[in-house]
C-alpha cells in the first residue's frame, strides 16, 4: 500500500496559548510532496517548511490543503479539502476551514465553532469565532469581528449601523454567504 502522507512533524515544537488562555504544544510540519493549494500563490514543494498543527486530526492528508509560513491550527480544528491557512493566522476551537477557503493575515483568529468553507476568505486582522458559517465569495477582511450572538454592528467612520441577524440564521448559526466583502472597522457580535 502506497504511503499517502502530505507531511511529516519535523521535530520543531512551540507552545502557544489558545482562545480559552490554554497553553498548547504544537509542532512544524514539512511536506512530504508537492502541494498546490489553490488560493496560494505559487505552490508547495516536497520539502519545504509549513507551519504548525498541534496533531495530525488538525491538517487532513487529503486534497490540496495545507498550513504554513507561521500559522497555527490546534484544539480539535480541522484544514482540509483545499483550504489553506497561512501568514499568522491562528484556527482553534472546533473551527473548520474547507473546501477552497483561505484565512491568511497577521493576527487573524477563527475558533470556537466557525466554518470557513466555499471561497469564503478571512484575511488581514479579521476575526470569526463562535457558531458563524462564512461561505461563498465572502471576504472578511481588516479589522473585521464576527461572533455570535446574533447582532451584526457597523461601525464606519462616524456612522453606526445595526441589523438584527434573524435573517441570516441557519440552524442557530448566523450565516453569511454570496459575494460580499465585510472590511476594516466593522464588527459582527
């Protein structure tokens, strides 16, 4: 039977702290071949250093999927299908990235009980945490808060904007798909 792993833990350890200020060992990955997620430029070459998973349950050997530069995925969250999680980014919680999704920024955060999946794209400082589904074409993007419970808040320069997000509830989970871009200053809470 032909070995079908992506990566491989290269020894390298980190402890971080998680969204609940959990202290988490996690370890650096190394491709075991050539990958080409599809929202990175470029793509991955058999050997070259990924970034950090804190167990092989975080980062499916499957698809096109992959975690790297200095991104962290831990707790019981999953990368897979042909999602791709780089720069700093940090996944935790019960989180899933999928599909052709990408969360790729300085400081941005996706836990507790998000789903990114789609093309759905959480970039920059964005955060998405709590029973939130982003799918579709939607970029999260700037310093954009998405959490539950379900109050969406925009602040814009000197103009407020609150809707109540009935509308956009699935199965208890606020949901936001189609094309849309939430960017910079605006907060979902």
């Amino acid at each position: 039977m032909a070995n079908t792993a992506k990566y491989e833990f290269t020894g390298e350890v980190k402890t971080v702290t998680d969204s609940n200020y959990t202290e988490r060992t996690v370890r650096r990955i190394r491709a075991l071949r050539d990958i080409e997620p599809p929202t990175k430029d470029g793509s991955v070459t058999k050997g070259d250093l990924g970034g950090w998973i804190e167990s092989e349950s975080n980062l499916s050997h499957s698809g096109e999927c992959w975690v790297d530069e200095d991104a962290v995925v831990m707790g019981n969250a999953v990368v897979k299908d042909n999602a791709y999680v780089c720069n700093r980014s940090v996944v935790d919680g019960n989180a899933i990235i999928c599909d052709q999704a990408a969360v790729d920024g300085n400081e941005v955060t996706v836990g507790e009980y998000a789903i990114i999946c789609g093309n759905a794209s959480v970039l920059e400082l964005a955060e998405v945490v709590g029973h939130v589904t982003v799918k579709g074409n939607v970029k999260v993007r700037g310093c954009a808060v998405i959490k539950d419970p379900y109050e969406i808040t925009v602040e814009s320069n000197s103009d407020d904007f609150t809707f109540d997000t009935e509308d956009f509830l699935e199965s208890n989970r606020v949901v936001i798909d189609g094309n849309i871009v939430i960017d910079s200053s605006i907060m979902v809470d």
